[in-house]
C-alpha cells in the first residue's frame, strides 16, 4: 500500500467514526483521491500556494460542452480537501494546514422550481397500474413520498420494521445529519402499504426471504434511486406533466396540506394541556409529532408533566 492510499484509507476510517453518511464518505474519498493522483509529491511539502493554484483549477474546469463545475460540486471538491488537511494536521501528519484560510464558494439557496400542483401530485398518483403487482407497489412508493415527505435515499433505507401501520406512523433511521425521526402516515398511504406488504411483498422475497428492506424490486432486491426517479419521471410523463418531475417535487406540495394537519395538531394540545406552540404557518417536510425531548415524565410529589422547550416545528 502506497502512502497515498495509505492516508486515504485513513481518511476514510476516520469519517466513518464521526459517523458520517455513506453518500458523504463516498464524495469526499473520490475527491482526495482525485487530488492524490493529480498531486504525486509529498504531501508534508504542500503549500498553501500550491492548494490555491489547485483550487483555481477546480474553478477554471471545462467538460466538453463548455460547462464547468457548479456551485455545490466545486463547494464540495474544497470542503474535501479542507476536510482531509485538517485530519492529517490532527493526526500530526503535517504541521501547517495548507487549507485553512481558503474559503469554500458560497452555495445558492434556491427554492424548487419544478413545484407540483396537489391535482397534478393526484394525477401523478393515480398514474400506477394496479392491475399489477410492480403497480401496487410504485403507488405505495408513492403514497409514502408524498404522505411522509422522506427523502429518497431515506425511502430506499426503509425496512418492514419501520412502518407501524397500526399507529400510522413511519421511522426514518439516519437521516439527514445521521438524525433518526418519526413521521405520521395517512390514510391513503396506510392503506397501499398494507396491501402492498401483505400481498406483493412476500411474492417479490419469495427467492430471497432474509431481506428486510421496505421496498423491494421483482428478484426481491432492494430498489436503488435510480429505479425510483425512473418509476416517478414515468408516471409523470402517462399524467401529462411536462415539469421535470423526480422524487424531490413530490413533497412541495405538502405545505398547503400540512399546515392544515399541523394546526389540527396545534389545537388538540391546547385542549389536552400539552406544552403551547404558535399555531404553524408552513411545513415543508413532516417533523417527528412527539419525540423523546416532548415525552411525559412523572416527578415524585409533582405528579406528570411535560419537559422540553417550545419549537415552532411542531
């Protein structure tokens, strides 16, 4: 093993302590191995001159349409290397971090613009055949998108413990942050998910029995996000909807509708005594109703009461 891949093997073991997620630990390894190969010398007599000539490199990139990197692409490629110096200065590997006083590119934060309507999110739904097993389940794969708000590569993580069917509620384990949460489901989605786990499910496994993820393709696999912004981008185009349509639109129209459920929410805790919020505005993405910070706890000589601040998230 060379020093190289040496220092990224390292690298790598070290973000996956800080528990970081997979899509993060892949992006920010192809990038330092992409500085490594580029940059075969020493890596304790880099400079902080030579990291900036290299970063104007990122920035004056061109594929062969004449295209650069994005925003967020040449934000990421310097978060890397930012990351990696100040792991090696750490380790006491080098001294002087060349990366320190670079800056990162600041990333524009732009609202979606292909936003789906709620007729058209209906149209986009009644899409699926189901008239076939691959059709109960995209349209469960659907109910859940646009009940729960999850993202996609949280959908694809899913397995059959996660969803209480009974109580309408759904467990999302690391998400965003590496954060777990609890999501309500409707009714719509309850009932897809019920028909689509008793009935297709077991017919998908029936070749592979040990698996326990939610959503399965025919050999009993687990569906990749490629699979799933296909089956959607498919749907859309049978529905007549000319916007670009992925997974990610599917929740925009979830504030109009949940801001209705989130203020039902809001009046029942007034009635049953529960810790006072401002009534919610717009919800974006379902935050978990109650949680461990929100639960009841029984004082001695004080009898119950509830614990946790006041969060307009709820």
């Amino acid at each position: 093993m060379t020093e190289a891949n040496n220092l990224l093997f390292q690298f790598t073991e070290h973000l996956k302590v800080l528990n970081r997620s997979e899509a993060t630990i892949k992006a920010y390894t192809a990038n330092v191995r992409q500085f490594l190969e580029e940059e075969k010398r020493n890596i304790k007599t880099i400079t902080k001159s030579d990291m900036e000539a290299y970063v104007a490199t990122i920035y004056e990139y061109r594929m062969a349409d004449g295209k650069g990197y994005s925003q967020g692409s040449i934000a990421v490629k310097i978060r890397s290397l930012k990351r990696f110096f100040e792991f090696l200065e750490s380790a006491n590997i080098i001294f002087i971090n060349p990366m320190e006083y670079i800056p990162e590119p600041r990333k524009e934060k732009n609202l979606p613009r292909n936003i789906l309507t709620v007729s058209e999110m209906e149209k986009l739904l009644d899409q699926a055949n189901l008239g076939l097993k691959t059709g109960i389940r995209d349209r469960a794969v659907l109910e859940v998108l646009y009940s729960t708000g999850a993202r996609l590569s949280e959908l694809c993580s899913l397995t059959i413990y996660d969803a209480d069917l009974q109580g309408r509620m759904l467990r999302i384990n690391k998400g965003k942050g590496m954060k777990d949460r609890v999501v309500p489901l409707g009714r719509h989605a309850v009932r897809f998910l019920r028909e689509y786990i008793t009935k297709i499910r077991p017919h998908f496994t029936r070749r592979n029995k040990k698996s326990r993820v939610l959503f399965v393709n025919q050999l009993g696999r687990p569906l990749s996000r490629q699979m799933v912004q296909i089956m959607v981008r498919t749907n859309a185009k049978k529905a007549g909807i000319k916007k670009r349509s992925v997974p990610i639109p599917c929740v925009t129209p979830l504030p109009a509708s949940w801001s209705k459920t989130a203020l039902m929410w809001w009046r029942c805790r007034r009635c049953l005594a529960m810790p006072t919020f401002p009534p919610p505005r717009a919800i974006s993405r379902p935050w978990p109703l109650i949680s461990k910070r929100y639960m009841p706890r029984a004082i001695p000589g004080k009898g119950t009461r509830w614990t946790g601040e006041a969060s307009s998230r709820i």
